[in-house]
C-alpha cells in the first residue's frame, strides 16, 4: 500500500503562527503522551504509522516545505518535491511517476492520495487501506466520502447512487451555498474529503494522456509549464467507472483558528494567566513573555515571531485580507538542521537566535555585502572559516568578514545569535542568506 500526503498551503488564515513557510499543519498545539506538543503533520503521520503499519508513505510537496517536514518527520521520510505551485493534479502525477521511476513501485500497485491534514482517528486511516481492495476492472478510482454533520459551504458534494456503505458515483457539485448544501445532504451526499486512490498505471495513462510526459524526469523538467488543475477537475469528474466509500467517524478540516481551537487538548499552550471572566478563550503563546488575558470571551489569542492576534473566534474566519497587508519577512521557520527566529532588525542590521540539532550545520557559505558576528550561548561545536576549523562553546565570539567562506557545525544542540551587518540582511533571499542545510 502506497499513501501519497499532499502537503501544500501557505500560512494565511492560521497567522501569527503560520507563514510563507510554515504552514498549519507545522503549528505544534495537539498535546502527546510524553507532554510535548506536536503537530498535524505528526500526528498524521504517526496516525499512518499504527493504523496502517505496512504501508510506503511519500510527502508531495513545495521546495520551501522540505526542511520543515524532515525537521518535524526525520531524514528518512520519502519527498517528492515540486519545482513549483501547480495544483493537485501536477503534484500527484509527479509522485506517482516519483513512486515508479525512482523507488521502483509496480504500475499494478495502488496508491491512495489524502490530504496532510485532517483532524482524524485512526479508523479514518484504516478505511483508506480498504480503499486499494475496490480497484479491479470496472473501477479505476475509489474516494472516501465524509459524512456530513452539516451543510456546510466549504466542501465539494458527492453524490452516490445508493446509502450503501460502497457505491457508485452519481455526481460531483461544487461548493454549494447553505440551502442548496442541505438539499444535497437530504439525498444522501457526501463531502469531498480529498482523498483518491487508483493504480499507478492508471495514473501514469492519465498523466501521459493529459500533460505528454510519462516518466519523473520529463514530467521534473517540465513541470513549470503544466496547467494548473485539481485532480477533481482533471481526472475524477470525467472517471466513469467510480466509486466512493462512505466514512462515519471523526473527521474535521483545522482550517481556520475557529475550527483549530475546537481540537486542541488544553486551552493555554505556552505562558499566558486568564481570569474567572474569561470564557471559551484559547491562547497560544510562542513568545518567552507572559500574556494575560482579562474579561475575553469567545476569543483566541496567538503570539509569535511573527506577530499577535487577539479575535473573536468566528472573526478569526476572515483575517486573510489583514494578513495581506502586512510585508515583512519571514520572522520564523523550522529547517533540516534546526530553526531560526529572527531577533531584531534596523537598517543596515540584523539579529537572529539560531538553534542547531546536534550532527547538523549550515552550509559552507559566503556573503559578498555582509558581515556577521556570531556568539554562542549554549551547547558545543565546530567553525569553519575560510578552512580554519575550531571547536566552539558558550561565551564563544566569532567575527566573519565579507566574502569569507563559513559554517558551524553542532555537536550537541547549540544555540547561537547570529548578529548581520550590511546590505544582505534578507531571510527571503536564500541566495544572500543561506540557512539551508
């Protein structure tokens, strides 16, 4: 069993706590058992892990999402990385053509595609395993379908020809507004919860029949120029031999700060003081400064490097146009080799606290137009500047000017703040500041 995770968005609806670069399903708010917080990416993934323990797991994904996912998964998950944004369609074919090209996955084998973050049990997982069982010569692709508990606008409709647990496919309604939603539901439809699972054959004709490539390598090289589509407009809805599986148990899309605060374990996560007046409240408070909250009442407040948002909770559906306006860069991420949050910045000037895992680095790196002073306040490691190597320790100071060759090498996990001087002071810029591993 192959599972294909579309992992994609960009941090909108969930700000301060997302970004360009660090999407919702980045965000640690769900509490695990050793009293750490993990996110829906982990979660997921761990969900994947017992319920279907057999199964190949691959993250499709952007480039910018790469470090964050093997920061939070670990260095041997499976990515297949696209060159750009092109929808889910693009994005499927190249990881199914990635699953038979480069891990040598039969064609006759079944992938199930899903998206990376669903708020779920594990029965939603296992009954995603069952969904490769319904392909045979008269079906060629199977969904799930989620049983809605409302009418809700936010979905796509499908229409099944019976009640039955498995059925063929009526049809497919756009997101519709609340009456025509509820009219659907009296005949038995069901949301479009994302999730399709075919042949990889199937697939790769698909692919073929639509873009002209069939292998990874033609369709890597030219994927900037594919059309944007979803998969629901490219392949679903002109399927005929079709069929969905209807699911029963928890699902929900954490998609707003509304929907998010429903599943989260504990009302405060991070340092925050409330009083008795306060009801229905959420806080969550990345920040290493107390918050505290008087008189709130249906609100969430959320604080981070990137910024603070208090808001009434249904308000906090439309926070996207505000979060437009704001042009600053990236203030947060988390990499391969650890993560950077950004300090302060003036003209002509930066500072950053940088924290690397242990055995990781940076890149040996140079800046024409900057220079930087790093001093490490915890842990021990290495520099390497311009090939003079030495081990580092808090208290430790080292100055590097422009144009000369640098990293730093963690042996434990160190911590270090990392002041720049110049004109290349961008995070955005990846060619002026490189923090990829």
């Amino acid at each position: 069993m192959n599972i294909i995770l579309l992992s994609g968005g960009s941090g909108k609806r969930l700000w301060p706590l997302s970004n360009d670069i660090r999407s919702k399903q980045f965000i640690k708010i769900f509490r695990k058992e050793d009293g750490t917080y993990g996110s829906m990416v982990q979660r997921v993934y761990d969900q994947i892990r017992r319920a279907v323990p057999e199964a190949t797991v691959t993250i499709a994904t952007s480039k910018t999402q790469v470090s964050a996912i093997r920061n939070q998964l670990g260095e041997d998950v499976n990515i297949c990385v696209e060159p750009c944004r092109r929808d889910t369609f693009p994005a499927i074919a190249l990881a199914g053509a990635y699953l038979c090209d480069v891990k040598g996955v039969s064609e006759e084998e079944p992938a199930v595609v899903c998206p990376v973050d669903p708020y779920v049990d594990e029965t939603y997982f296992s009954e995603i395993a069952r969904l490769g069982a319904l392909l045979a010569d008269d079906v060629n692709l199977a969904l799930i379908g989620i049983e809605p508990t409302y009418p809700s606008e936010k979905y796509g409709y499908i229409i099944p020809e019976t009640q039955e647990k498995i059925s063929a496919v009526q049809a497919f309604k756009e997101k519709p507004d609340q009456d025509l939603a509820r009219s659907y539901i009296e005949k038995g439809a069901l949301w479009n919860g994302g999730v399709f699972a075919f042949k990889l054959g199937y697939l790769r004709a698909k692919t073929q029949e639509q873009t002209g490539y069939k292998s990874y390598g033609d369709l890597l090289s030219g994927y900037s120029a594919l059309t944007k589509i979803s998969f629901d407009y490219a392949v679903t809805e002109k399927e005929e031999h079709i069929q969905v599986m209807r699911f029963k148990g928890k699902w929900k899309d954490l998609g707003t700060w509304n929907t998010l605060t429903e599943a989260m374990d504990d009302q405060v996560v991070g340092q925050a003081l409330y009083d008795q007046t306060c009801e229905n409240l959420h806080v969550i408070n990345e920040l290493n400064v107390p918050i505290v909250c008087m008189g709130l009442k249906n609100a969430v407040v959320a604080a981070s490097a990137e910024g603070i948002l208090v808001s009434d909770k249904e308000q906090s559906s439309y926070i996207k146009p505000y979060v437009d306006q704001i042009d600053q860069q990236i203030m947060f991420a988390e990499k391969s080799w650890g993560s950077f949050r950004v300090i302060d910045v003036e003209e002509g000037s930066m500072t950053i606290k940088i924290t690397l895992n242990p055995g990781h680095g940076m890149n040996y790196h140079s800046h024409e137009h900057r220079d930087e002073v790093w001093t490490v306040i915890a842990g021990r490691g290495k520099t390497i500047v311009d090939g003079m190597e030495q081990p580092v320790q808090p208290g430790d100071v080292i100055t590097i000017e422009a144009g000369c060759r640098h990293t730093i090498i963690a042996e434990t996990e160190l911590r270090v703040v990392e002041v720049q001087l110049g004109q290349e002071i961008s995070v955005h810029d990846k060619k002026k500041y490189r923090l990829d591993s």
